[in-house]
C-alpha cells in the first residue's frame, strides 16, 4: 500500500519524507492556497523533496482550459500528476490528456459510477473522499470496497486512492481492503504511530533500566 501525504505544507512533507514513508503527495486548491505561496514555485518545491508522485488540481472548470492547464501542470516536473475533477469537462479533458500520456488523477468521486467512466476513460488514479461521506451520514468506506470491487472485473490499470482520510481507522480499513493508495494528513500519520501503551511500556521499561543494580 502506498502513503501519500496530503498537504501542501513542505515541513510536512519534509517531516514525512524523514520518517520513509512518503510515496507521493496529493494537494488540491485548498491546501495550495493556505500556503500562500506562488504554485509554480512551491510545486517545483515539493517535486524535490519526493520521490513519487505529486498531485496538483486545475482550477479550470471548462475542457478546453482544462486541457492547457493540465499540460502545463505536468510540464513542471517530471513527478507530477493532474487532479482533474469528476464533472463532464474533467472527462472529456482526461479524455484528451491521458492519450498524450499525462498521468490524471480524478478527483471529488462519490459514487461507483463515477470511478467506473474515470477508469474507462483513462484515469491512472481515482481519488473517492470517504470522510466527506461520511459527514453527511453515508458509509465513505463502502465506496472503496463498491469500486475495488468493480475493477477487479476489469483491467483499467487505475489505481484507487483513498482521499478526505480523516483517522486511523480509515487507513487500516482502507489496507484491509486492498486500495492501492490512501493519502493522509500528516496529522492522521502521527496518529497512526502512537499507542499509549507503547509509550508506558518504553518509560517502564528506561525507568526498570536506571535503577538496575550494577554488578559489583
Ligand atoms: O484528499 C482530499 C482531501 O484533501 C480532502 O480532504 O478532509 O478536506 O475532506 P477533506
């Protein structure tokens, strides 16, 4: 299974990349903004620090726009990868840029159908956000199992991302599950490291340590 950090904040990635964990970064036009740096400056930022995949969203809302924003994304680094959305325009534009070999992925997906005419039409990636399902009271985590499900009938070569990770519990479902991907904020990778009973059991452990007898 791969980890994607999902930030746009370089001392995460950085923090991340540290620990070895890091196969690739999602953002979308929300983390970008936060940072309030220049896109082109900061992508090219975050393409150094990883050695994988880094996912940057048009903002463009129409197919033709779209398909220049995508080329010109992708032509910042050799890393990168295209958010594209999951509206009529994002497929017609993935429809376009995937056959001139950019590497899409297709972002905002709420349903099977969905990641089904994204697999179809070329996507390398399918980004379904379960916490987003889940805060309006419908099960995000039955969508991953609904589309891995669907794929495994076919030979799409699309991989699923688990995306919108709000907790633990998501990614260990998520692996359970056989999804390729998820992408997590730093926060839930920090999460996914503690126990409280590790940290008692090491203080335990250093404390018995320090007051051994030393052999006379
Ligand atoms: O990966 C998609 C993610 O950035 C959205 O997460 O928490 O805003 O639903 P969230």
């Amino acid at each position: 299974m791969k980890f994607f950090l999902d930030t746009a904040n370089t001392e995460e990635i950085r923090r991340g990349v540290e620990l070895g964990l890091v196969d690739g970064v999602t953002t979308n036009p929300s983390l970008i903004a936060k940072e309030g740096r220049d896109l082109e400056e900061l992508a090219l930022e975050i393409c150094e620090l990883v050695d994988g995949p880094v996912n940057l969203e048009v903002v463009s809302t129409d197919a033709v726009d779209m398909i220049h924003e995508a080329r010109y994304l992708a032509g910042l680094h050799k890393n990168v990868y295209v958010k594209l959305p999951m509206i009529r325009e994002g497929l017609k534009a993935l429809h376009v840029v995937a056959q001139e070999g950019i590497s899409v992925n297709v972002t905002l997906i709420f349903s099977p159908g969905q990641a089904l005419l994204a697999a179809k039409n070329g996507a390398a990636i399918v980004s379904p956000f379960i916490g987003r399902l889940d805060d309006i009271s419908q099960e995000g985590m039955g969508l991953i199992s609904e589309i891995l499900l669907m794929y495994e009938n076919y030979d799409f070569g699309t991989e699923v991302l688990v995306a919108s990770v709000r907790n633990p519990v998501h990614v260990v479902e998520a692996a359970k599950m056989g999804a390729e991907i998820a992408t997590l904020p730093a926060k839930v990778l920090e999460q996914l490291m503690k126990h409280p009973l590790t940290d008692i059991g090491l203080e335990k452990f250093l404390a018995d340590w320090n007051k051994r007898k030393t052999p006379a």
